[in-house]
C-alpha cells in the first residue's frame, strides 16, 4: 500500500484561469482529503450517488490509480465551471457567446497524458506538473496555501481586466460608429439640386408662356384708358394684382358697413319718418309724403349701390385667383376690362354714401327742420375743399395717369416723359422665348 507523508501544496485549478471565474473554482484541501473523495468515487459510478455505496478506503495500490482519479476530479471540475459560465452568458448577453468560444475547456484525447491541460484559444495555458504532488499525511488537514492562491488570484484579476477593458472598448466602438455619408445622402442631394431646378423652370414658364397672345395690347401702352398696363409690366403681375386686391377688398368692406345700416333703416324706419301724413294739410301735407318717399328712395339706391361694390369686387377677386399665368392676368385687363371693373366698384361705393348722406340729411330736416340742411351744406363745402386740395397734390405728384401721362391730364416734368420702352423690351422677350417651349424627354428646353 502507499504510504502518504505530510506535504504543502495547492490544488491546481484548470478552468479558474482558462473560463475567468472566481466563484465557482474548486476549493483548496488537504491531499489527504482529495486522495479521499477520489478513491471514494470509483469508476463507472456517478458524483451524486450516496456516500455509502463508495468505498472509503484511502489507500491506493498504485500512484497510476491516483492520478486517474486526480485528472478524472479535475476534468468535471472544468466541465462544471464552463457549463455554467455558458448559462450566465447566454442568460444575459448574446454578444459575448465568442468568449465562451475562446474560453472552452476541452476533454484529454490521450488517456494516459500525464498532464491535465485546459487548452485555451488566447494567449494564456495553464498545465499541471507532470509528477504527483508530494504526498502528506492523512490525518493532516492544515495547508498553507497563500503563495499559490495569491499568484492564481493575480493571474484571474489580470485576466478578467483584460477581458472587461475588450468588452467596455468594442462597446463604446458600437455605440460612438456613425454611418459616413454615403451614396444615399449624395443621392439625396442631387434630388434636391433637380427639384429646385424644375421649380425655377416652372416659375419661368408661369411668366412667360403666353405672353404672345398679349404682346400687341402691351405694345400700345400709350393708348390704354389707364395706367395699369404699364403697371403690369414695370412692377410685375404679384405685385399689382396685390395691389388691386388691397383695393378693392377695401371698398367691399367699407360697403359692408353702409349696408348694414341703410338695409336696416328700411326695415325699420326712425320713429319720425313712419309717421303718417293725413294729419297735414296743403304744403306740409305734400313735403311729408316727398320727405318719406326720398328718404326710402335715397336708402334702397344707397343699399343697391354698396352691394354692386361687393358684388364686383368679388368677382374681381374670383376671376384673378383662377389666373393660371401672368398672361391671363394682363389679357384679364386687356380684353376683360379690368381697370373698368375696379372703377365701377369705386363708383358705386361713392354713390351709395352720397345717396346714404342724403337720406340722412332728410331724416335730420324732418327731426329739427330746414336748419339742419343750411349747416349740413357748410360742412360738406368745407369737407371738399381739404378733401381736393390734399388729394389733389397727392394724385399730381406720383400718379401714373395724373402725373406721367400728358395725354391723360398728367403734368412730368421736362426730362421725365413717359417712356416705359425698357420694360416693354423685357415682356416682348419673355414673349419670344415662351413661344420657343418644347418638349424633350419629358424636361421642357
């Protein structure tokens, strides 16, 4: 039988180094107690049955059977550490399944290797010495263990820091990669180049296509009733058509506010003009029934009037918000009268307030008598005078046929006559490049 002396030595680890785990390493014991639980687990039968069916015998015929039961002991302890680093790993990080890959513990393919090994795919490999560890007694349980379990923790800790800084580095790699603009992001740019190049197109074709239809009436701008031709083609057709819009929305709004209260006063009358006349004789009996008669007349043109103006004014609006191009909006003026349709909303407003003054003037004669007219016509003489002299001024110093236009009343000065032949070049241009419009390949050139 072997006869085993007391020694000091530490239990070598395989897979504490080769797998990076320091929990589930096997524990250091005594010789004695190894060469026990080996000789207590014979070949064939399982870790887990119970004690009494082993045997308990700690001596050994032969240190061969010692050391089959040393790497047998060894190999399951490595088997265990790595099975259960897979299940952690997989529990909670897919990404590192390529260190268990680097990390994996692999069976002996020769039975009688006199050495355990834990091959491993990075740098590190640990071996067992190919000789038996010097035997201790039995009944000796105490080993000091320090040199061993300082140098093997040193090792792990600077394993298992390698491995965290890798991971931490890979990543932060991950998270701090930007896409480099590629291919899509050129395409994207030269879509957005093309789609400002076909607006610009667009909006040169809105102004010029046309403009042939119209290059006559606008050839003999000295003969327009009015400036607005001249207007369209200096200015631009959004500038003036805003313009025209600002002007007659004013005149339908303020005819708004008359209306509303001639339509109400014909509904319903001032208590002094429903009265009725029979009561009267002669000359007051007649003068009642005129008053009532011209107050109702004067309200009802008045109301007429200021509806005519927001009616036009309408229109006028609706037509030019379904001009498709500048050319429709200066035909618009050319064959539809336009400047014709925006003085009549002009007059119209004027009637229905001279027509509404007056029915007021009646209603206040009625009221007070006829002094009321004596002052009523004071004020409007003074009213007009300030009115013509400050429009007056205004009108002959920028208006275009007040002002440029001698043949229309206007009074330039010497070296300012009017001559709109410039702007007239520019449309006659765009006139002859519209007509030059064709299609290739679905892009107009």
């Amino acid at each position: 039988p072997l006869v085993l002396k007391p020694s000091r030595i530490g239990t070598p680890v395989c897979c504490r180094s080769c797998c990076g785990s320091s929990h589930h390493s096997l524990p250091m014991h005594s010789f004695a107690a190894l060469a026990k639980k080996a000789k207590s687990r014979p070949h064939g039968l399982n870790a887990r049955q119970p004690k009494e069916e082993a045997q308990e015998s700690t001596n050994y015929e032969s240190i061969d059977d010692f050391l089959a039961q040393w790497r047998e002991i060894q190999q399951q302890a490595c088997e265990a550490q790595a099975n259960l680093l897979k299940d952690y790993l997989e529990a909670n990080d897919a990404k590192l399944q390529e260190i268990l890959k680097e990390h994996a513990c692999k069976p002996l393919s020769d039975a009688n290797d006199d050495a355990v090994s834990c091959k491993v795919a990075g740098p590190q490999k640990l071996r067992v010495p190919t000789s038996p560890p010097p035997p201790v007694d039995a009944d000796s349980g105490d080993v000091d263990c320090n040199d061993e379990i300082v140098t093997r923790d040193a090792k792990d800790a600077t394993t298992a820091s390698q491995e965290q800084i890798t991971l931490q580095n890979t990543a932060q790699a991950t998270m701090n990669d930007e896409p480099e603009p590629g291919e899509d992001e050129e395409d994207l740019y030269e879509q957005i180049d093309e789609l400002n190049k076909q607006e610009d197109m667009l909006d040169m074709w809105r102004r010029s296509h046309g403009l042939h239809t119209v290059d006559k009436w606008c050839t003999n701008y000295l003969k327009h009733p009015a400036g607005w031709g001249a207007l369209l083609m200096i200015h631009g057709i959004p500038e003036v058509t805003g313009r025209l819009r600002s002007k007659v929305e004013n005149y339908a709004i303020y005819s708004a506010l008359f209306l509303s209260v001639s339509m109400g006063w014909l509904a319903d009358p001032p208590d002094h003009m429903a009265e009725t006349c029979e009561a009267l004789t002669n000359f007051h009996f007649w003068e009642c029934e005129i008053q009532k008669r011209a107050f109702a007349y004067l309200l009802s043109l008045g109301t007429f009037a200021h509806m005519l103006s927001i009616l036009l004014a309408m229109t006028f609006i609706n037509v030019l918000n379904e001009a498709a191009r500048d050319s429709d909006v200066i035909r618009m003026f050319a064959r539809g009268k336009g400047f014709l349709a925006t003085v009549r909303v002009q007059y119209a407003f004027r009637v229905g307030c001279v027509a509404d003054f007056v029915s007021m003037m009646i209603a206040a004669k009625v009221w007070l008598g006829w002094d009321i007219l004596v002052l009523s016509i004071a004020i409007i003489v003074v009213m007009h005078h300030h009115f013509k002299k400050t429009a007056g001024l205004l009108w002959r110093s920028a208006g275009i046929c007040t002002y440029w236009r001698s043949d229309l009343g206007g009074k330039p000065d010497a070296d300012d006559p009017y001559c709109i032949d410039f702007p007239l070049s520019i449309l006659q241009e765009r006139a002859r490049y519209a007509r030059s419009f064709k299609k290739k390949r679905g892009h107009v050139v």
